[in-house]
C-alpha cells in the first residue's frame, strides 16, 4: 500500500470514508453533477446551431447578447431587491431565511446567465423571476429545512462524522484492523 510505503500507516483520506449512507449520497451527487457537465454543453451546442439555421448566424448572436444583457439587468434588479430585504430582516433582529434562499438562486441564476446559451439563459431567467423562484425556494427549503433547523449536515450533528454510533472528530479515519499490534490513534475533541 503507497501510503504505509510513505509513513502515513492506516490513515485513509476523507473522500474514502465508509461513513453511514453519505457515501452513495455523494456518488448519486457527483453521478448528477457528471452527467450535466457533459449533457449541457451538448444541448447549448445542438440549440445554438438549430436557432442559427432558423434566423441565421448574426441574428443568433445577437440574441445571446440581448439575452445576456436582460439577465445582468435582472440580477442587478433582484440582488439590490433582496440584499434591502436581508438587511431589513436583520434591522428587526430576524433570521432572513427565506432571503438567503432567495439570495443563493439570484447568484446561481446569474452564473447560468453568464454561460453562452438558449438552455441556461432560460433556466437563469426562470430563477430570476420572482414567482417562479419563489417555486424553487419552497421546494429547496423542504428538502433542506429539516437538516438545516436540527443543526444537521450530512456527517451526522454538528458536522461529525459518525460510524458506528460513535462520533468521529477529526479529518481521519483510523482503522485498526491492518495491523492488531499498533496501538490505535484516539480522535476527540481537544482536551480529552
């Protein structure tokens, strides 16, 4: 093994953790994340190409442009709109919840918008309108909600890394059974 070769023992990095479901949570992410890197360019491409055949090369472009342009208007429009609402929430002494949702899809909306394309401008300008970002923040703070209120991610409360009903601290997992005669590494909180 390379790295009891290098000194480092039985020390696997984080990303090699068997911990509880997150594993398969993440290859199912990054399965996702994988395919739309690779599907979406193509798309962008095929769209671009038919709407050039129909109206014609400089008539596509500048429809790109236009496009483009209409989007960082939207996102200056609705960043300002939301950024007054934060600060109003928190001049109350409220969590602006809602608002940061809110927040979070103007800026994925205006990095789509930023990317050259029929199929990523749309799917910018529908986060940018109101109405249907309103859609989106309610399905996201479903799905969200309840980790994010209980104080949970997805390495157990708090952030820890769970395993085996005990709570992993640390950036390492140590496993103890390559080698029975080593004594193992304790992990916990400083102080312990």
């Amino acid at each position: 093994m390379v790295a009891s070769r290098l000194g480092f023992g039985r020390i696997q990095p984080r990303w090699r953790q068997p911990i509880g479901r997150c594993r398969p949570y993440a290859d199912d992410v990054f399965g996702i994340i994988l395919l739309l890197f690779l599907a979406v360019p193509i798309i962008e491409i095929y769209l671009v190409i038919q709407v050039g055949a129909s109206i014609g090369i400089l008539p596509t472009v500048a429809l790109l442009i236009l496009i483009s342009i209409a989007g960082a208007w939207l996102l200056r429009h609705q960043g300002l709109n939301v950024l007054a609402r934060i600060q109003s929430k928190l001049a109350r002494g409220e969590m602006p919840g809602k608002e940061l949702v809110d927040g979070l899809l103007i800026a994925f909306a205006g990095a789509l918008m930023l990317t050259p394309g029929f199929l990523t401008d749309a799917f910018g300008i529908f986060l940018m309108l109101p109405p249907t970002r309103a859609i989106v923040r309610v399905a996201l703070m479903h799905r969200f909600g309840a980790r994010v209120s209980a104080g949970q991610g997805p390495y157990g409360p708090a952030g820890f890394a769970t395993w085996g009903g005990s709570t992993v601290v640390g950036d390492v997992w140590v496993s103890t059974d390559d080698d029975p005669g080593d004594t193992p590494i304790e992990l916990g909180p400083p102080g312990e």
